[in-house]
C-alpha cells in the first residue's frame, strides 16, 4: 500500500510522491499507456497514408476536406479514438489507486464500462467548455490584437491574439482537469464531475500549474538530454526531414511515434502526479468546508 498524506502538502512533496506513486506502479502501467498512445495515433497513421511524401499544404489538407468519405471517415475515428481513450485512461486511473491503496483488481472492467458513459458526456462537455473559452478568447485577443496592432504592428497584434488563446486554454484546461478522478473515485456525474474539479481547483489554481509546469519542465529535460547523445551518434542530416518547416506524411509519422514513445515512458510519473494533486485539493477541499459542515450540523 502506497501511504498518502493525510494533511495537505508543499507542491514539490506532492510532486515527489507523485514520481513515487508512477515509479511503484510503472510496470502494470507500461502496457496500458503505450496501448493509449498507439490509439491517440491511429489518425495520424491514418493521415500519413493518405500524404505520403507529399507536403502537408492548407491547399491539400482542403482538398481532403472536400471528400465526403474523407470527412465520415474522420469522424469515426476520431469518435473512436475518443471512446477509448477514455476507457484505456481509465483503467490507468483504475490501476493506479489499486497500487496507491494496495486494493486488489475486482470487476474492474465492468465498474468501467459502467462509467463509460458518463466519462463520454463528461469528455464532451469538456470539448464545448474548451471551444467556448477559445472563441471569447479570440475575440478578446483580437479587440486587444488591433489596438496594439496599431501602435506596435501586425506581428504584435497576432502575438497578443495567440497569447490570449494560449492563457485562456490552460486556465480553463487546469480548471477541468480532475474530472475523470471526479467520476472514477468519487462517482460523480458529468456535469457534477466538472463542478467538482473547478471548485477543487478554485483558490488553489496557482498551486495546481506549478506542479504541473516543474512537471513538464522535467519532461523537456529528460527529453533534451535523451536527444543530445542521439544527435552526437546520429548525423543532422538524420534528424532534420522530421523536423522540417512543412510536414509530409512521412514525417508527421515520425514524429507521431517520437510521441508514442514518450507519451507511453512518461504517463505513468505523469498520472500518479495528477493522483496525488487530486488526493491533496481534495484534502484542501475537505479543510475549507469543514466549518461551513460543522455550523450546519
């Protein structure tokens, strides 16, 4: 059993028993998570078959467009991928508060096929959430865009505008974040799951985002000392198609798998992090309504 606090902790102790939590549950993990990255891939292989070596051009993405089955196609795979995803993510989260609370695996597979639904309302509703944020915040960053625009030029504008969309996709993102736990652990709805998540989140926003940034700062570390040795072996020349300034099919299929990889080695340190910021918020949430519980009994 993977012994949790009991009382809420400084983010850098919730970020070490995070790495611990994905270290002890690492390989009954792996399986899972590359079998979730293959599946987040499918609609790359599938647009690197349809590309080959030809240049991925806003002209050829159009034409593609145009096509009827292209389009039904598309739609079906992507419904799919998300389908299970969700379920494949969910029995990482399964799994892994099996190890964190030494429980064993029983009817696992039908507690999730019976969250299933729930978790695809909920998935959906994040999809509008996020769509809706996007757009209020294009338009704020494009009124902000042009008068900046005016005084510092055209670029200062489109980097006010992208800045704004940036901010706005990881402050909702962050917000919403905590949902599927919602739903898995505590049996919350779709729209109580998202409820939840915000007000775990609430007041403890900061707290939650630099957790998450010293996370993804050590991901890019690990990621730029893994890539040194091979570009030392390896000649540019190698590397360079990959990461040229046009995609072609070819490449967007290398660089899927460059993902898969790293996506399947790091969601475990990844997901047992999230697990132990959940586990503290909830703690915190638990604290702060304590007194309000208190005076209404």
């Amino acid at each position: 059993m993977f012994q949790l606090d009991s009382s809420p902790q400084q983010p850098m102790r919730v970020w070490r028993q995070g790495m611990a939590l994905g270290l002890a549950s690492f390989r009954c993990l792996i399986a899972l998570t590359t079998m979730l990255s293959f599946i987040s891939l499918l609609p790359t292989i599938y647009m690197a078959g349809k590309f080959g070596d030809a240049e991925l051009s806003p002209e050829s993405i159009l034409q593609l467009f145009k096509q009827g089955h292209f389009i039904f196609t598309i739609l079906i795979l992507q419904s799919s991928v998300l389908i299970l995803s969700l379920f494949i993510n969910a029995l990482v989260i399964m799994r892994l508060d099996q190890v964190a609370r030494g429980a064993q695996r029983i009817h696992e597979l039908g507690f999730i096929l019976h969250k299933i639904v729930p978790l695809v309302l909920a998935g959906l509703l994040v999809l509008i959430t996020v769509l809706i944020g996007i757009l209020i915040a294009a338009f704020i960053g494009a009124v902000a865009g042009a008068v900046v625009g005016i005084i510092f030029g055209h670029i200062a504008a489109i980097f006010i505008t992208e800045g704004c969309i940036f901010t706005a996709l990881i402050y909702i993102a962050i917000y919403i974040l905590f949902f599927q736990f919602a739903i898995l652990l505590d049996g919350k709805g779709p729209v109580g799951a998202l409820n939840y998540s915000c007000a775990l989140v609430f007041r403890n926003w900061w707290r939650t985002f630099l957790v998450l940034l010293f996370t993804a700062l050590v991901i890019v570390g690990v990621l730029i000392m893994v890539a040194l040795p091979l570009a030392l072996v390896m000649p540019l020349a190698h590397w360079l198609p990959a990461f040229a300034a046009v995609d072609t099919g070819r490449t967007l299929l290398i660089k899927g798998v460059v993902k898969l990889i790293a996506t399947a080695v790091f969601a475990p340190f990844t997901v047992g992090i999230l697990y132990v910021l959940y586990h503290d918020l909830k703690t915190r949430h638990v604290i702060k309504s304590t007194p309000t519980g208190t005076v209404q009994a």
